[in-house]
C-alpha cells in the first residue's frame, strides 16, 4: 500500500485489512514476510492483506504512529482496530488477526 492508494485500498475496503509497516532494511520485517504471505493466502476473500515501506510512505507511518517495525495494523470499518508490533510466530499473528478482524 502507499498513501496514493492508501484511502481507496484500505480505508474503503469492505473487509477488514492487514498492513504489515515494514523497511526494507529491517530484519525482522524480512523474517515475518513468508508469515504475512501466507496469511494473505489463507485468508484470501475475508480479510485485505497488504505491506506498507515506511520509508517510502513516512506520513502514513506518522499518522498511524508506526514507532517499531514490524508493525501490523488491522483495519475495520476504515479505522485501525488493532495493532500489534514485532516479530512473532505465524499462529500468534493469525491468533489477533482473526481476533481483531472477527473471524
């Protein structure tokens, strides 16, 4: 996601969204893509999964007060429902996402 497309990808999307904030020299962010590509797919239909360069979008990384990467945002209803920073496992990140999401 960048912030051209930020309004109409995630704030109107009708489901929610996952944004994994990452930099791409940051390791950790490295380390969870595999994990968000996979929620992407499991989840496909249900819930918006998508990346976010806070390097290349730092208004947007401002605005949603993104201060550690990797930071994951779920959105609902065009607002941050949860946020969840760090480095975790695959079965933690879906654990809230689908808490977060209400699935």
């Amino acid at each position: 996601f960048t912030a051209d497309n930020f309004e109409a990808e995630v704030l109107q999307a009708s489901t929610p969204v996952l944004v994994d904030f990452y930099a791409d020299w940051c390791n950790p962010c490295k380390m969870m893509g595999p994990v968000v590509a996979k929620i992407a797919e499991e989840y496909q239909g249900r819930v918006k999964v998508g990346k976010c360069n806070i390097d290349e979008n730092m208004e947007l990384a401002g605005k949603y007060r993104v201060s550690s990467i990797p930071c994951f945002i779920v959105f609902k209803d065009g607002k941050p429902a949860e946020t969840f920073v760090g480095a975790m496992s695959g079965s933690e990140l879906k654990r809230k996402v689908e808490q977060a999401a209400g699935l």
